[in-house]
C-alpha cells in the first residue's frame, strides 16, 4: 500500500456535498494537506478525533499532532505512516434547498370546510459544528450529499412543519383566500421551530422561506374543490348564480338540440325558452335579475351575497348605497344628483334605486313601471311609504306643503284636486 504524500478535495459537478472522506487513510508524517477556502479536514485515527484544520497548507507531523507519539509513537525524523482517516467538511451557505409539503389537510376559515393543502419554498443551510455533524450524521458514508441530507430528514421536517403551520393559520384565524398575505409571517415562525431541530446536529439554519401556499391538486378531491374555487371566483366576477349557470347550460344544450331534425330537441328547446322566461316567478321574481347593480359598502349583505345587493331595495349604509350609471357604467353613491364620473343625471327606480337612462319606461334591474309608482325623498330618493312624516333613508321631513305633489314632488295649482304632472290626488 502506498504511502499518501499529498491529501485535498475540490468538489466537482452541481452536486452540493457537504463531507467527503478522503479515499486513502496510510498517510505519514509531513504529509502535505491542503484545506481549501470555506473547508475544514478533520483526522480521526482509532476512532478519535486528532485534528482540526481550516483554509491553508498544513504539513502533518508531531508538531501539529502530538497525539501521534501517543498513539504510534513515531519518533521525530522519518517519513513513519500512520493509519487516518481525512474527512473534508464544506462550510459554503447553500440558500437554495427546495422543500414541499402536500395533502396538509386544514379546516380553512373562509370556506368553513376541509381544504387539501400544498407548501412549498426554500431553506438554506450552513455546516456550523464540522466535529458534531460528521459525528452524528455521516457515520461510517463516504460522502454526504444535499440528497442523503433531505431524504435523512423529511419525515420529520414534514411532521415539524405541518403541525406548525396548521396551528398559526387556526390561531390566527387565516384563512385560504387571505394566506398568501402572511407568508414572511409563517416564514419566520417556521424558521424559529426548526432553528433547533437543525442546531442539534451541528447546522445553522441561515434561510427559510414559505413561497407558496395552494389548493394540492395531484388528489381528485383536491382537482375538484380548485375546480369549485375557481367557478365561485368566475360567478363573482360575472354577476350571476350557481342556479343561472345550470338553467343556461340546460338551455343551451336544448337549443343546441333543436338542431338535430326531430321533435325532441324542438320541444326541449321551447320547453327550456318556456322556463327560463318563467324564472322570474318561479324563483321568487330573482333568479334572473342581474346581480350587477347594487353592490354595498360593506362588500356582502345579509344573504351573505357579495358584490350585489338583494333585490327590492338593497341593504344601505346611512341610507347611501352604491349604484352603477346608466351611461358610463361607474359606481357612485345613491346620494348624488349627477354621476362624477360621466355628470349623466341620476334617475332612479323607486323600488330598487338603480340608476335609468332618460328613455327607460321600466328600471332595468327589477322592472319596475318608471312613469309613476310610490312617492321618492328628494335628498336620498328612498321610497317614502304611505304615512310616514319622515324619510327611512336620510331622516329628513316628508314635504308636508299642500300645493307639492306628495308622489312626484311636483307642484300642484291651489284649485287643482290632482297632480297635473303624475295624477296624484292632493
């Protein structure tokens, strides 16, 4: 066996190591042993640690290593071999070491039901203890890799981290439609459990980041509750319900079947024309009606329906609510005169408040006769019921004046008994 004059280690390929065991262990004295920058060599003999060696050009002898007159008593002078092992330890900071978590199953604030979830984003790590991490992790390897590191690790990395972050987001009451807002939060507490959990086996946990927190889609159930995401997204968007969805998608396939030449797919497609001219009554005059009108203050009502108000009169904020104009399609308050966007007057339903163009005959949103109907407030134009003294929008008086229209507003002659302009009995 030959005698090693010269023992060092450069790292090849993309593979990040983080110790290497030099091949040969029949070193001797004044044998060269060259550490690169960011390494440490460590000698062990027997099973015993003999030294410790950073960045240089060092020569092995009893001068650096009076251990070995002890254990070979080699005497000064002489190439005499000794039997070492020379473990090479990489001190580089790796940043870029990718984790993932799936199938964490959470039951999500915002949806109130169980929601199948997958993390993912990046660690970084530091070999801080050479003696303590060759000692416990590497053991008898002849080289211990990034790969070995994770694969090692993971099942307790997941259980850490998993129970971790399913405690924050119930803590905190974080829910999936606002969790990717409190990803440096989670970030760092996971950072703080783990600080520990690495620190234990002579790593410093330099890095951690949480880069992504979203439905888990490689399960059917998770395919599905994304799919069902997505398609309540679209009808918010869009203006309309679960229930006009299926009544067009049954209608359009019925149509589309009218084509076919037989009776069938005629009578399907009349019958579904039938129904969906029919909706109005069936679903309580509502489930046609658009939902883009009237959209509250507060972002949802008391129907729990979000970006629309309920029909008939939406629910209001002092007697303001947000309505859409007629020319321009912008939202102002109820309580203008004129659009700020565009200056187009505002001209509203008395039943719902939605805003008309000048030559409507009906309101656009709920149908509603424009020609007449029960009486407006001036200031809030809230429908005034029969014998209220005030406005149940705005508060303000109801125009008590004999010779003003209590429907219209409208001035009435001292020897007319009816309003001129809208028929109103004085």
């Amino acid at each position: 066996m030959a005698i090693i004059d010269c023992v060092s280690w450069s790292p090849q390929g993309n593979r990040v190591t983080y110790a290497y065991k030099y091949p040969e262990n029949n070193l001797s004295t004044y044998t060269q042993l060259i550490v690169n920058e960011s390494q440490v060599a460590l000698l062990f003999t027997k099973g015993q640690l003999i030294g410790k060696f950073g960045p240089g050009k060092h020569t092995l002898n009893t001068e650096n290593l009076p251990i070995l007159r002890n254990l070979f008593g080699i005497p000064f002078g002489g190439k005499n071999p000794f039997m070492a092992q020379v473990w090479f330890v990489n001190l580089i900071d790796n940043f870029s070491i990718p984790w993932r978590i799936g199938k964490l199953a959470i039951h999500d604030a915002d949806y109130q039901t169980n929601l199948p979830l997958e993390i993912d984003g990046q660690y970084g790590l530091r070999i801080s203890d050479p003696e303590k991490f060759v000692i416990k992790m590497v053991g008898t390897r002849d080289s211990f890799t990034q790969s070995d590191l994770t694969q090692q690790f993971e099942g307790e990395f997941t259980t850490k981290a998993k129970s971790a972050i399913v405690s924050f987001m119930l803590q905190n009451n974080i829910g999936y439609k606002t969790v990717s807002a409190h990803l440096e939060d989670i970030s760092n507490m996971l950072r703080f459990k783990l600080t520990e959990f690495w620190k234990d086996l002579g790593i410093e946990l330099t890095k951690f980041y949480v880069s992504n927190i979203d439905i888990d889609t490689s399960t059917e159930e998770g395919r599905k509750v994304k799919e069902a995401i997505a398609t309540q997204s679209s009808m918010s968007i869009t203006g309309h319900t679960w229930q006009q969805e299926q009544m067009f998608g049954t209608a359009n396939n019925a149509i589309e079947g009218m084509g076919g030449g037989n009776g069938g797919g005629l009578l399907g497609g009349l019958m579904a024309i039938n129904m969906m001219n029919g909706m109005g009554g069936a679903m309580g005059g509502a489930a046609m009606n658009p939902q883009y009108s009237q959209p509250t203050f507060g972002g949802g009502n008391a129907n729990g329906n979000y970006g629309a108000a309920p029909q008939g009169g939406a629910a209001t904020q002092g007697g303001v609510k947000m309505v859409y104009c007629s020319a321009c399609a912008k939202k102002f308050p109820s309580s203008m005169e004129f659009c700020p966007n565009c200056g187009n007057k505002y001209r509203p339903c008395p039943n719902c408040g939605s805003d008309n163009p000048e030559d409507a005959k009906r309101c656009v949103n709920c149908g509603t006769p424009l020609s007449g109907g029960a009486p407006k407030c001036p200031h809030c134009h809230t429908v005034i019921p029969p014998g209220c003294s005030f406005c149940p929008g705005c508060g303000q008086p109801v125009i008590a004046d004999s010779n003003t229209c209590r429907r219209c507003g409208s001035q009435i002659p001292p020897t007319a008994k009816f309003c001129p302009k809208c028929g109103q009995k004085r």
